[in-house]
C-alpha cells in the first residue's frame, strides 16, 4: 500500500483521536484500515490507559503479530489475539465454572471428529439413520454453540447427542474450539460477579474485522464491554463473506442500534487501486440491498479500463491469462516487479489454468489449497485408470487396496487390458466412479464433498478431450512432473510473483493485476446462491472483494453465458473483447 507512514488522512485522525466510547470504523477496500487501527492503539497507551487494560482482538494470528509488530510492544500485558485465545485465557482462570480444571485439553478438529464418530458408533446411528453422518453432527453442533440455532431449529436426536458430546469433552477435561468462546459467554451470563472482574480490567476493547463475528463472537465482546462500553469495531459490511463460516454482517449493520451513542468514521479514501477499479467496484456494490453505503475514491490516476474478457471455453480462458501473463513479464524492466493474483469461485477451476501455467513454464503459488492433480480424489482415479492401463503398476495397486476402490479393484484386474482398449478415459473414470459408489463415499467421510465432486467433474471435462487411454495418462503425468520444474522465463524472485487462490482466500490481499476467471452465471454468482436475494448479495460481495485486490490491471474473464455483475459495471469504464458485444440480446441473461 502506498500510504504516507508521516500523516493519517482527516478521517483516519478522526477514527484515532475518538478513545472513549463505542466507534464504529466503516473501512471501505484499502482505506488503510489496519493502520488506523494500530494508530488508535498506540493513542490509547499514549493517553495513560494501562497496558492490562486493553485488549485487541484479530480474527488470525498472522494479523495479531503484524499488529504486534506495528505497535511495537511485546508487553504480555497488552492482549493482542484471536477471539479463541482470549476465550482459552479466561478459561485458564475459570476453569471451574465450566466443569474442568485448569489443565484442560483443547480438542482440535481431528480430535473432535473422532468423538463424533464414536457416538455415531455408540447409537448406532449408521443403521438407524444413514442421515446423520458425522459432519452433519458436527455442523449442527457448532452451529448450536456459536448461537446460530435456536432450541426449536434441530431435532430431539440431535440434541441428544449434543448431550452425550458436551458431556463426555467434559469428562475428558476437554474443550473443543467452539467451547473457547460459548463457555466464557456462559459463564459471564451466569456470574455476574466474574463479568465485572472482566469488565473492570478489559476497559478498552479493538475488534478488527468486525464484519465476520459470528453471534457468539458479539455476545461475548458485548458482555465485556457492556460497563465502560469503549468499544471500537473496524469493518467493510460490503466485504462479508464468510457466511458459510457462520459469520452475519447484520451484527455489523446493526451496531449503531446496539450502542445508540456510537461515533461513526466512514474511511472512504483508496490507497490501493487506479480510479476506473474503485469506480467500477462501487457501482457494482451499490446494487446490494443491505449495505451500510459508502462513496470510495481514489486519488490515484484513472489507469486502464476493466477488461471484460470472453472465451470459448475455461481451456482458451487459461490459456490467454498464461499468454497475457507471459506477454507482461516480458515487458518488464531489468528490476520491475510485478505481482499477479488469479482469483476463483472454487477450487475446482485451478485445473484449467494450472494446465496453461506450467505448459508456458510459468511458476505459480497456491494458497490456501492443493494442487489439483495433487489432490486425494484426483490421485484416486487417476490410480484406477492407471491401473487399467498398466497391471503390472503395484504403486497405483497399492493405493487402490489401501483405499475403497476394492471392488472397481478386482473388475479392473480381470478386464484390465480389454477395458483399457475398448474404454475412453470418461468412459473409464464414470466405470470407476459408479462401481465404488464413489459420490457416496465421498458425502460420507468428507465435508468439503461438493467441492471434491466438483474437482473430478473437472478431470472428467479434461479426459473428454481425448479418445485414448495412454495419451490422457501421458497428460496427466507431464502436468503433474511439471509441478517440480523450476521457472523458465522471469525467475520470481527478481521478476513475477503469480499465485493462485480462491476469493475467499484473497481477502486481505492486494495485486499489481487481477484476472478473476470463470465470471460465468452459475459459477459467480455459484448456482446455490440462487434461491435467495441475501445469498446472491452475499455473491455480489465476493465480486466486489476480488476486483478491489488489483491496484493496476483487472482482467475479468467468462465462457458460456457471462455473469450477471458483468452486466452491472459501467460500460464507459470497461473494454470488452468477445465474439458478441456483451449486451447482444441472444445472450440469455437470468432475471
């Protein structure tokens, strides 16, 4: 960010200079939100307020270091920290009133799913009710202990075993991450002798990102600051989008409501990206109903204008990011740099462009994810077909009898060589696929399913380009070799730094330029956000927050029928390159 580290901007200063009382920090995309928040801190210690008196709460402990490092204080008094650890904190202390002793363990989420599982055993809920499974559990139980499910909203069973669960964590002297946060709620409800003791010694309280608290989140920074109410959130009500977490930005838009003598600070300024981006993004988010509005501006010069970019396919998608990329980085002086995001909807659509990536010898980053080819579903078919094709393969045999596949197993071994030859690879994978009833196997033992699905969907859409068995596996092999091959053109380190992700991992982050793949109707805004207007807000957010990532360049590119944002941007401030101009009536756009 190009900020002056010499002077805060007006409302920044505002935002500092407003210690006492509840502050709602309104900090539109790059406004220098995290500078105005360690600003204030340093304001607060300045003013004499005792280091033990104030906590700071970040949703990472990557963003509580940097804070700690930005003030410049290492005093384990001041508490810097996620709201998990503070929670951890107070239990060290309260132990008692939750049913434990001090020495408690915190179950993390293997440990979790493992005791799920043996109450699952214990019921005999696989026989009796193949429906609850054990991310359905452990879904419903976090959604009960985060407050967001009332009594009446899960059934009998499930609170049954929510029973057995809580109970036997508490014979195990145990806490799972959930408890870090609902038990010191609970305890400060039901004793309000230690809520004081709390309330007195946190008397200034910082909450950054407050747009993705969750209920109980609130509840148990509401209840700390309810006596001396020096409360400041800092937030983007317009960058929520976390809600699969269990996050809601009504919290956010109803803080006013909760604190009537709340100060405001709209930080509407950009440091971050060129004017048509800013322009471009905020007229798109000014279509959302439920937003707290803001005019985000920018000094920065007006820079190029938004490329909307139409393929044929997410093939020749990749393969123009991969050409534009290269054709850049050969542009680039002797010691430029330049930093290139490529954002998605889902994980899914790394494969095309993963492809292009390493066929033009360019190095990449993922975050946040696995490599496609490296991942477990993709590893487990291509050792099926691998073995089809190759009997003598004990690798690929090995991973076979290691996993499910044993029945696809035994068939492949007997017609192997006539299924290799008489089969397409689609043909082969959809064999594999429905004899382990691998869909199934998947929604049982996983539950990021869908997102595995949508990944062998995507090796199944790759394999239907070729006929041959030998030839695809051939592909695959190259493609997953090509993943240790060094750079061959711009080396990273002096030139080109190119990482991948999905949007909700790019929150946060900035880029020289941005190319945001698939804006197609159903993939942005994704086709189960459909039937409601809140989930398509939701979708639109996540739109807003990958093009406001780029500070020069923004390529969004689409196949089959363009997003319906696209159709939202300003047509004065964008350049299309398509086969139809992107309002030609033979598109079919949805209502």
């Amino acid at each position: 960010m190009n900020l002056s580290h010499k002077d805060l901007n007006k409302s920044q200063q505002e935002a500092v200079d407003n210690l006492n009382g509840p502050l709602l920090i309104v900090a539109g995309a790059g406004s220098g939100k995290t500078r105005v928040l360690t600003s204030r801190l340093a304001a607060i210690l300045a003013s004499g307020v005792p280091e033990d008196n104030i906590i700071a709460i970040t949703f990472t402990n990557k963003a509580a270091n940097e804070m700690k490092n930005r003030v410049k204080n290492n005093s384990k008094k001041l508490f810097i920290g996620t709201f998990h650890s503070l929670g951890a904190g107070i239990l060290k202390k309260e132990a008692n009133l939750a049913n434990r002793k001090s020495n408690f363990t915190i179950f993390d989420d293997d440990d979790s799913t493992k005791l799920i599982k043996e109450i699952i055993k214990s019921f005999n809920l696989s026989v009796k009710n193949r429906n609850i499974n054990y991310f359905y559990l452990k879904k419903s139980f976090s959604r009960i202990k985060n407050g967001n499910c009332g009594p009446d909203e899960e059934n009998d069973l499930i609170w049954r075993l929510f029973e057995e669960y809580e109970a036997i964590l508490a014979k195990n002297n145990a806490f799972d991450f959930d408890d870090l946060i609902e038990k010191p709620v609970k305890i400060f409800q039901n004793n309000s002798e230690i809520l004081e003791k709390y309330q007195n010694r946190f008397r200034y309280i910082l909450v950054d990102e407050f747009q993705d608290t969750n209920q109980s989140q609130y509840d148990f920074i509401k209840l700390l600051a309810g006596k001396h109410k020096n409360l400041s959130v800092v937030g983007d009500d317009q960058q929520s989008i976390y809600k699969f977490r269990g996050s809601d930005f009504r919290i956010f838009l109803n803080f006013e409501t909760d604190w009537p003598k709340t100060k405001v600070v709209m930080l509407e300024q950009n440091y971050r990206s060129s004017g048509n981006i800013i322009k471009s993004a905020s007229v798109l988010i000014s279509k959302n109903k439920f937003q707290k509005s803001k005019s985000l501006w920018t000094e920065n010069p007006e820079g190029e204008p938004v490329k909307i970019v139409e393929h044929q396919s997410e093939d020749e998608e990749a393969r123009f990011v991969a050409d534009q990329i290269s054709y850049g980085l050969r542009g680039l002086q002797l010691n430029e740099k330049n930093t290139i995001g490529i954002l998605y909807r889902t994980n899914a659509q790394s494969r095309a462009i993963e492809t292009a990536l390493m066929e033009n010898g360019i190095t990449y980053k993922i975050f946040g994810g696995v490599k496609f080819y490296e991942r477990k579903e993709i590893k487990d078919i291509v050792a099926a077909l691998r073995f089809a094709f190759n009997p003598r393969d004990t690798v690929s045999l090995g991973r076979l009898k290691a996993n499910f596949l044993k029945k696809p197993f035994l068939e492949i071994k007997e017609n192997a060589a006539q299924m290799a030859l008489s089969l397409k690879p689609v043909e082969l994978i959809g064999y594999v696929l429905k004899t382990a009833d691998y869909f199934e196997y998947l929604k049982k033992h996983y539950p990021n399913f869908e997102e595995r699905i949508e990944n062998i969907n995507e090796l199944i859409y790759f394999a239907t380009s070729f006929e041959n068995l030998g030839e695809f596996l051939e592909r695959v092999s190259l493609l997953q070799s090509a993943d240790n091959v060094k750079e061959e053109i711009g080396m990273g380190e002096s030139k080109i730094s190119v990482n991948l992700m999905t949007i909700h991992m790019a929150k946060g982050l900035e880029f020289d330029d941005v190319f945001i793949i698939g804006c197609n109707e159903g993939i942005l805004p994704h086709q189960m956000s459909y039937h409601s207007e809140e989930e398509i807000e939701e979708e639109r957010r996540l739109m807003y927050v990958a093009m406001t990532r780029a500070r020069h360049r923004l390529y969004l590119n689409f196949y089959n029928i363009p997003s319906r944002f696209l159709y939202e941007l300003p047509p004065e401030l964008v350049e299309f390159s398509g086969n139809k101009s992107l309002d030609d009536e033979e598109r079919y756009i949805y209502d």
